[in-house]
C-alpha cells in the first residue's frame, strides 16, 4: 500500500508493479487498479501477477514460457 501511495504522490513516466494488488482484497485491488488506469493513462503501466484476474483489462500481454517471451494481443 505504501508503494501505491508513493505512485499517486509523484509523477512517473513509467509504472511497474509487482505482485501489488495481492496483499490487498479483491474490491480495493480492482479500485485502485481502475484509478491509476485513468490517472496515468497516458503511461506505461506493466503489471507484473500470477493473477489473470488483471488480464482483461490490458492491452497487451507478455507472458514467460519455459524460459520464453511470448507477445499475445488482447
């Protein structure tokens, strides 16, 4: 949470985040991931999560395979 805090308080060009929506409930996890979508829609976001409950909602995919980049459009 503090690490979310700290992205709403400065101005990043880029946004990575690791796992941060898994510490937290399912409601508050989607809220906060819809607000930093709009707040920063103009930037990069990558989320990285073992969680596919994130994936629709992104516009691109990029998943690791047996030691493999695989690129899948959403």
């Amino acid at each position: 949470k503090i690490i979310l805090g700290r992205v709403f308080m400065q101005n990043p060009d880029v946004i990575i985040l690791d796992e941060s929506f898994n510490a937290i409930d399912e409601e508050t996890g989607e809220n906060l991931f819809e607000i930093l979508k709009a707040m920063y829609s103009d930037r990069i976001i990558i989320i990285i999560s073992h969680s596919s409950k994130y994936i629709d909602r992104c516009n691109k995919l990029i998943t690791i395979n047996n030691k493999q980049l695989v690129q899948q459009g959403i």
